[in-house]
C-alpha cells in the first residue's frame, strides 16, 4: 500500500470513529491546491533542460500551510499529496496553528551543480511566489534540500515582496534562521519517547535501542553549500534525505544513558549488545564514510536491524521499511517512527496483534516542524530565542500532544496511531466548521 493510500485509510479510520459527516469528511481529504509547474533552466554547459516541481496545499483552516520541499528523482503527486496530507494532522496533534502543504522537484541534486541547483530553485519560486507566503504557505528544506536551498528562496521571493524572512524555515542563522532547529526532529523524537516510557513507567537508560538511519549525518547539511564545488559534488550524494534525525536521536538517547546496540545506515549496519559509543560512531562515519571496519562494534546485515533483539526500534529511514513480510520477526517492544510512514497497515495489524506498542509518525517525528513554529515566531517578532528555550518549548509542546493522544486513546478505546489521528482530525475538523466551510 503506498503512502497515500495508507494515509487515507488512517484519516477514514479517524473520521468514522469521530462520526464525521460524508461531506465534511470529503472535504477534509480533498487538497485546498495542486500546483505543477514546468522549470527549465540553462546548465552549466548552455543546453536546456526542464523539471516538473509540484506544491501541494493540502488544508488552511488552522492556518497558514506549512510543509518541506524536496528535491528527488522520484518525487510526484501522490507521494506529495500524501506527505501534504500528513502534514496536516500532524501539525493539529502537536497544536502549533498551521496547516499542512509539501512539495518537491522532480530532479537527482547529485546529477547538478551548485550553480544549476540555484538556478532551479529560483526558477521554481518565481512560479509559486504568488502562491507562497508568510500567511499563507511557508516552505521548509526536505530530502535533497538544505538551509542554502531556503536562502535562495528566501532572496528570490522577497525580490517580489521585499524582506520576508518568515516565508521559509529552515533557513542558515544568518538568514534568520532557529537555534537547535538541526536536531530538532531527533531531539522531538527522543522527547516523545521520553513521554511513552513515562507513561509506562520505564526509562530510557534502562532500555536498548535499534536505529535504523537514511545517511548517518557526518557534515553539518548548512555547510554543504559552502564547501568548493569539488567536495561539494562528494558529498551532495551522501547527504540526501534527513540522515540527521537518526544521527540526533542516537546521539541524545547515548546522552541520557539508553543503550544503542545497533545502528543502520546506507553504508551498513553494525551491532554491540554491550551498547555502542555513538560519539565515536559518528567520528568514523566522518573520517570514513561508512560504518564498516568500525572498532566499537561488529557488522551485520542491513536487513537484519529491523528484527534484530532490543526494547525499542527506531526506523529513521525510508517508508514502508517495515511490512507483512518481516512484520511477524519484530522482536522490539516499541517502535518508534521517526521516519514517515514506515509501518504499512498490514504490518501495523501483526505488531499490534503481538502487542508491539507504535509511536506513530504523526506525532514521533513532528519535533521538526514544531520548531520551525518557533522560527516563524521568532521571525515574524523579530525577537531571537536562546536554544534552551527551544529545547524546553520543544519538550513542552511535545509532552503535551502525548498527554492529549492519551485521552483520545482513552475516550475512543483505541491505539495510539489513531489516538493521534482522531485528536488531529478532530482539531482540523472543528476549525473547518468554526469558519463556515460551507457557506
């Protein structure tokens, strides 16, 4: 099942134990705005070539629409539908007053040069600045885009509308951009893990942890753009995707005492039941590239992490990593998404039949675009936060959504997936019919 599938199934699922009305409900699932434009730009060498960008304005009844934008070979409209979508509910769970939206080019960042990047991403704004806004949709880097990426939209929006910092997140410090807003979809993992075991009465230092990562993160993704076009093209390949938010959420759980005995990467995967030491893992990954020939651990098959033995799984990667064929090996008790959509339906019906209690997406891996919140704030005062106040703000709002899905597990009798689609929906859904959606 792919992604939009799935995420409509969940919203139908939220929406008939909510008892939403046809129309209503109809009108929630269908995208405010589609948006696809052709982007063509000269290459380095003077010939043309054309990319197909896409935004997807999913809902903007809580506010402006807020979602990143990627750059992928394989991006198109369902996978930006559904991410739009996702967006939607997931920033009703977390409570920050915004609206859900995603978009991407259609584009392999490996295959072009900075220079190319930045033409392409100034012809894609010119196209969608109209669309685009401070109150209206703000963008946000994604997989292949970075802090540079939303600096060239920032400049080449406000040549329309003059200085708008606020329009992107995600953006370099210098720019305007948020203090703890790199780590802060890992740091909102931890936290929201935190709150679980709370619940539960555990700790995380008395846990072991499996990590499943896209690319541990071994450059700083706002230093990419600075390096010479040399290193510049040996890295852009190995920094695609959030491979931040495993290498976060391995390195604060390694903080706070919790014991990661395997970590998987692009590169490979190894294994330490004693509990490995993140902070020299990362060092080898920057010294090396790979997690192979690491001394602190052993190698192991990639395949094998997701089923490897440990309290806690956290898939940081791809999607649907975890399906009806391994689904029934799980071995963890709680899995974490960090990722979006790692679990298909099929497999979310073994686990939950094994009793494997899932953290879902919508809410595990929402720490990103809550700070993001915070910039847009931070911007639109013009009045910069220290990153403690972040941090705590982050722990504040993220405790407080897994209090609120806890009340709707219990007022619905239902698991914590859909204890937090039935609070974002319901949210969604109440300030659709506060406005008068069908006048």
């Amino acid at each position: 099942m792919n992604a939009l599938a799935a995420t409509n199934r969940n919203f139908r699922n939220a929406a008939r134990i909510l008892g939403l009305d046809s129309k209503l409900l109809n009108s929630l699932l269908i995208p405010f705005r589609e948006i696809k434009v052709e982007c063509t730009i000269p290459k380095d060498d003077g010939s043309l070539v054309s990319y197909i960008g896409f935004r997807v304005q999913h809902d903007n009844a809580r506010g402006p629409m807020k979602g990143g934008i990627r750059y992928h070979p394989e991006v198109d409209l369902d996978e930006v539908n559904a991410l739009a979508q996702l967006m939607t509910w997931k920033t009703a769970v977390v409570d920050i007053p915004y609206g859900g939206a995603k978009g991407g080019i259609g584009c392999d960042p490996k295959d072009l040069s900075k220079s190319e990047l930045e033409r392409l991403t100034r012809v894609f704004t010119q196209k969608i600045h109209d669309l685009i806004g401070i109150h209206a949709d703000v963008p946000a880097p994604d997989m292949g885009t970075n802090a540079q990426t939303m600096a060239w939209i920032l400049d080449e929006y406000s040549k329309f509308h003059g200085h708008s910092p606020a329009v992107v997140t995600g953006k370099p410090l210098d720019l305007g951009g948020s203090l703890g807003r790199e780590a802060a979809t890992g740091r909102g993992v931890v936290f929201a893990t935190e709150a679980l075991l709370a619940e539960l009465g555990k700790n995380v230092k008395d846990l072991t942890f499996a990590i499943q990562v896209n690319a541990l993160k071994s450059l700083i993704q706002e230093e990419l753009y600075t390096l010479p076009e040399r290193l510049f093209h040996l890295y852009a390949g190995f920094l695609q995707g959030f491979g931040n938010v495993g290498s976060w959420a391995a390195r604060l759980i390694h903080e706070r005492g919790g014991k990661v005995i395997a970590v998987s990467d692009i590169s490979g995967a190894v294994r330490n039941l004693d509990g490995i030491d993140i902070l020299e893992l990362l060092q080898h990954k920057e010294s090396t590239g790979s997690l192979q020939k690491f001394a602190g651990a052993e190698s192991m098959d990639p395949s094998e992490l997701l089923v490897h033995e440990c309290d806690v799984l956290i898939p940081c990667a791809l999607g649907g990593v975890l399906n009806r064929d391994n689904a029934a090996d799980v071995k963890a008790k709680f899995i974490v998404e960090a990722a979006n959509h790692p679990t298909d339906p099929e497999a979310d019906e073994i686990l939950s039949k094994k009793g494997v209690i899932i953290l879902p997406d919508i809410y595990a891996n929402a720490g990103g675009v809550t700070v993001s919140y915070f910039e847009w704030v931070q911007n639109i005062q013009g009045f910069m936060w220290d990153e403690d106040k972040v941090n705590n703000e982050l722990r504040r709002y993220m405790t407080r959504a897994f209090q609120s899905i806890k009340g709707m597990c219990q007022a619905h009798n239902c698991n914590l997936r859909m204890g937090a689609f039935t609070l974002g929906v319901d949210r969604v859904a109440r300030a659709t019919l506060l406005r008068g959606w069908e006048a």
